[in-house]
C-alpha cells in the first residue's frame, strides 16, 4: 500500500515536470509572450491575482454564470429528452443538429479569437 503510494505520488511529480519542460520547450518556440507566456511568470501572475479583492469578487461572478448557466443547459436537456422521447421525430431532427455541433473545432475558434 505505501509503496503503491508513493509511486503514484512520484509518477504525479513525473508528470507535473514533463509538462513544464513541455510548456517551456512551447514557450522557447513561440518566441512571443503574448501567444504563450513562461510558466514562472504565470505562475507570478496567479499568485498577485489570488492576493486581491477583485479577482476573488470577478472568480465568484464568473463560477454564478457557470452555475446559471449550467442549471439552464440541465433544465433545457431535460426538457428536450422528454420531447424526443414523446415525438421520435423531433429527437431524430436534434440527433443530427448535436452531431453537427460537436463537429466544430472549439479549441481552435478560441484561439483564433486569442491570437
């Protein structure tokens, strides 16, 4: 149990420090700290953050709307289950509509909007 412990704990560190050398090789590359900012100064900038009243004031705001609009999603999800389970075909006509959906490149329309 203790050696199971401590080598997942040591595989946790692994991977921790892989994906910094990674983020520091993508930083070199990138060459613009803008696109893709050093992990220390990240780092720097997450700790001035959590230090003040507004981040906390705009992280509660923000985790609201999640909230909001996550019980808003549910609520719509349920509903629409209930309809396509009552009428087949409207579930047929919102099976093709999602499958269309999940097709757009999300991570990369974001980006785009980043950079």
């Amino acid at each position: 149990m203790q050696n199971s412990i401590a080598r997942s704990a040591l595989q946790t560190l692994a991977a921790i420090a892989v994906l910094i050398g990674i983020w520091g090789v993508a930083y070199l590359a990138a060459g613009n700290e803008l696109l893709l900012p050093s992990f220390f100064d990240c780092v720097k900038a997450a700790g001035q953050a959590l230090g003040q009243k507004s981040f906390w004031i705009g992280f509660s705001s923000t985790l609201l709307r999640v909230l909001i609009a996550f019980l808003i999603s549910a609520s719509l999800a349920v509903v629409f289950a209930v309809i396509s389970y009552l009428l087949p075909v409207f579930g047929g006509i919102f099976s093709k509509i999602t499958a269309a959906i999940r097709t757009l490149p999300t991570l990369a329309i974001t980006l785009i909007l980043l950079v």
